[in-house]
C-alpha cells in the first residue's frame, strides 16, 4: 500500500488507504487491509522531503538496469563510476541490489564498514571523488545471504537516500538488481520529485535477454524514466591472439592438446607481426539492433575481480576499455544536452 495505492485485495468501493475514512467507511467491512488502513499515519510521506534534501546537492542520477542477472551489469555499474570519477566528477555509486550485493567486491572494498557521523552515514571511498554505498558493508560476512521481503528491502533504500551523507556530488549511479519489482519501483518513486536524468540498460546478444530488455524500456515508459541507452555487453569475445589458448583435437582419442607454445612460437617467427593482432570470436548471434557494443573481455573480467579500474594502470583493458568509454562520453554528453535544454 505503498504512496496510498489502493491493495489489490481492497473491497470494491475502498476510499484509499490514505483517505481521512480508511477503515472506517461502511465499504471497509470485512477488507482484509481494514486495520492496517485505520491505523497507518495519513498524508505525504514525510521522509520524501529528508530524501529531497539529501538529493539537493546531487546534480545527475542514473539508474544502472537489466532484464536479467549475469549480463554484467553491476561491471558496468562500476567502471562507469571508476570513468566519472577518472573524468574528475565527484561521483557516488549507490547499490541496490540488497539480495546480490556485488559493488564492495568490484570497487575493492571488501572488508569495510559504514560509519556514521553528525551529518549521516558515510559512504566508503575509493578514492576522494568517488563514495560507494552498499549492504554488503553492513553484513557480518561477504556469504551472509539476505533474505528479506519487498517492506524491509524497501526501508533500506529509503534509508540510503535519506541518511547517507554524500556532499556535493556531480553523479550518483544506483546500480539497481535484475528485473522490475519492489527496488525499482521503490527508487523510482522516492526519487521522482528530485528528478532522474535517465536509465542505461545492460544486456547481452540473445534473445532470451533481450526479451526482458523490452520489458525494462516499458517499465522506464511507465514510470516516466528516460532511457539513455542500452549496453549490447558480451557482444563477442575479443583478446589479443598471444593470450588465446590453442588447443589441437587427437579425434582418434576424443582428447584435447595444448599447442599454444607450439602457435606462439611459429608466430613468432615466421609472423611476428600478428602476434599482437587481436582475436575476435561471435558467442551469440548480434541483435542488430541500436545497442552500444561492448565486447566479452577477459582483461575486464580480471579487473572487476580485483576491484579495479580497467580504464588505467596495470588493469588497463585493452580491448573493453575503448568500448567503455565511448559509450560513457556518449551518455555524459547526452546528459549535459538534456542540461542545456533546460536552461
């Protein structure tokens, strides 16, 4: 009965549960919501305006969503954050995904605990510009398994926008969990009347994902959410061809030998210049569609483990890396021509 919706069990003529008669009318009689109804605090929410307040000094927010778990979603979620914060935004990344917390682990953070201050509590930093959020800090152990209903999950969120402390920010990124329920909704709506530049959504090539990718652009429709764009992830495996495996099948044993020394070697002496060139390989069929591509990279898969950015460093990937901050500069530049236009 969130925001005064009125249950979907509510007897035919329910005034609504925000209503002054709310389990009291005669067309209360025998609801199964009569008392929550007559005894629940009537009027606005007030934590809306402590939500408001704490997003004043927030200047964009963007929500990270996907159809379906395993797209590589709370990756992207993090390297978006690791380039904002690389471009020199101050940048805060807040995680949603109460269930599957994944942001302490890809952000380096394991380990760490939130602490509260006059002002709230405080996010953990990565670096000065760049403040993480999560439940994974509040756990006694990374294993530790959540299992709360929708109110409770809900409750948290709230808590999160209202209580933590994150100064004056230029993004704050919600990486938010597979799908469209509680979380989602929840987001949408506490945030709405501080405004949400937009959703990136994340998927892969297949159609069994993209289905859902559908379903998450109707759910943005519906709540007035713009779409900023949708990442086309694991488009392809690419990798330079000195770090593929070269295996040689012995078809008369049904077995599998490694020959990469073997390739390398000859590589390396008759073609040395191929050494380096890049290996690309379809795993699923491309969609065709509008999507950014980002190709399946093994470098980007060692540097999430880390906790890392791949954009810089010894993690600098290669291959994702490009990718990455194309489609990042493309969703900056759409966010300042949003800005522009209504000034």
């Amino acid at each position: 009965m969130e925001n005064g919706e009125i249950p979907e069990n509510a007897n035919e003529h329910c005034p609504g549960p925000q209503s002054e008669t709310a389990g009291k009318s005669d067309s209360c009689a025998g609801c199964p919501n009569q008392e929550v109804c007559a005894t629940a605090p009537k009027g606005p929410d007030p934590d809306l305006v402590a939500i408001a307040e704490r997003m004043s000094t927030v200047k964009h927010k963007i929500l990270v969503l996907s159809g379906k778990g395993g797209v590589g979603k709370s990756t992207f979620s993090a390297q978006l954050s690791f380039a904002l914060a690389g471009m020199d935004h101050q940048v805060g990344l807040m995680d949603i995904d109460i269930c599957g917390p994944s942001m302490p682990k890809m952000l380096g953070l394991e380990g760490h605990e939130i602490h509260q201050s006059n002002l709230g509590w405080s996010p953990v930093y990565v670096e000065d510009n760049l403040g993480v959020m999560s439940i994974g800090f509040m756990l006694p152990n990374s294993d530790e398994a959540v299992v709360w209903r929708g109110p409770r999950k809900n409750a948290l969120i709230k808590q999160f926008l209202k209580d933590v402390y994150w100064g004056e920010i230029d993004y704050l990124v919600v990486d938010a969990p597979p799908g469209t329920s509680d979380e989602h909704i929840s987001i949408v709506q506490y945030l709405q009347a501080t405004g949400i530049d937009g959703a990136i959504i994340v998927t892969t090539p297949q159609e069994v994902s993209l289905i859902d990718v559908r379903k998450e652009v109707s759910f943005c429709k519906k709540v007035g959410v713009p779409v900023l764009g949708v990442v086309e992830n694991m488009s392809g495996l690419c990798q330079p061809l000195a770090d593929v495996t070269f295996m040689k099948v012995q078809s008369e044993l049904g077995l599998s030998v490694d020959v990469t020394h073997e390739v390398i070697s000859c590589l390396r002496k008759n073609a040395p210049e191929l050494v380096n060139v890049l290996a690309y390989s379809e795993v699923f069929d491309r969609s065709g569609g509008g999507a950014e591509n980002c190709s399946f990279d093994p470098q980007l898969c060692k540097a999430a483990e880390q906790g890392k950015s791949c954009f810089e460093g010894d993690n600098k990937c290669s291959v994702s890396a490009p990718a990455l901050k194309s489609i990042i500069e493309k969703v900056v530049a759409l966010i300042k021509d949003e800005d522009g236009a209504h000034q």
